[in-house]
C-alpha cells in the first residue's frame, strides 16, 4: 500500500497549480461548520425563540511539520514560503479586482477520501524548531487555518 500524501495546491492566479506536499501527513485536521442564530426580537423568558439569520462557511486547520535537519536544506525556502504566499495578494499592481487578493487553495489527500475542501488560507502560524550553525532553519511547525469558498470577490476600498 502506498502512503498519500496531503497537498495544499494554488487553484488560480500566477502560481496556479503550486503546490505544497506535507513531508509528514498532519496526525489530525480540524473542520468547523456553524450556523448564526439570534433571539427574537420579542424575547420572552429565560430561553426565547431562535431565528436562524445566516449559514457560515466551514474552516480547516491543519499542522504541517517540516525536517530537513538530515539534509540541511532551508524549511522556510522549501515549504514554509510556499504556504505564506497562498496567504498573499496574487498581483498587487494588478488591473483586474481578482488580482488583489490571494488565491483559492485546494486541500487534497489521497483520492479524496477527505471531504472536498476549496477556500482560502486565513492564517498561518510558523514555529521554528531546529536551526543549523549558520542560522538556517531545518525544521518547522506550520499551522494553516482555511475557510471555505467556492465564489470569491474583492472588497474595494471606500
């Protein structure tokens, strides 16, 4: 049996098709799904009626760990960059609206036994482990939170 490995991939913009292959599959990966409810607006009692008011997209996270301590190579330039730019701005100069944000990204693992996730990446937090003599950084904890989404716009400035 042949062991998959997760990929976060750019799914548009100038790095489509960028990926990040987890060296080390991620031991457990986190979905959120909420709803918005809110009393009525004529409460009565202790427990008033609930109004459903919106649906909310769902969020993964996921931690990704990185070790190239063996081969001395940079985690930050190999991985961790990678995954910092799904967060950036695909085009800052860019004519189209589309250009200034940053891209829809794609969980995959396997031949999808994983629910489908498509979004965007809200955050991500590094920790650097292990360093070599001169400083370069061998090893890394990356956190990736991401939110759902299949339709994307930008918001212009007022």
């Amino acid at each position: 049996m042949t062991l998959s490995k997760l990929y976060l991939v750019a799914m548009e913009g100038p790095n489509k098709d960028t990926h990040v292959e987890a060296q080390y599959n991620p031991k457990e990966i986190g979905v959120e799904k909420g709803a918005t409810w809110s009393p009525a607006k004529t409460p009565t009692g202790n427990a008033p009626k609930l109004e459903f008011t919106a649906g909310s997209n769902r969020t993964m996270s996921l931690e990704l760990t990185f070790d190239e301590y063996e081969t001395g190579q940079n985690v930050h330039s190999k991985y961790v960059e990678k995954i910092v730019n799904f967060a950036m701005v695909m085009n800052e100069g860019g004519s189209k609206d589309d250009d200034k944000r940053p891209p829809k990204v794609s969980v995959v693992w396997g031949d999808n036994k994983l629910p489908k996730f498509t979004g965007v990446v809200e955050s991500v937090s590094t920790k650097y482990t292990m360093f070599l003599p001169d400083g370069t950084p061998v090893r890394a904890t990356v956190n990736v939170k991401l939110k759902e989404a299949e339709k994307l716009g930008f918001k212009k400035g007022t």
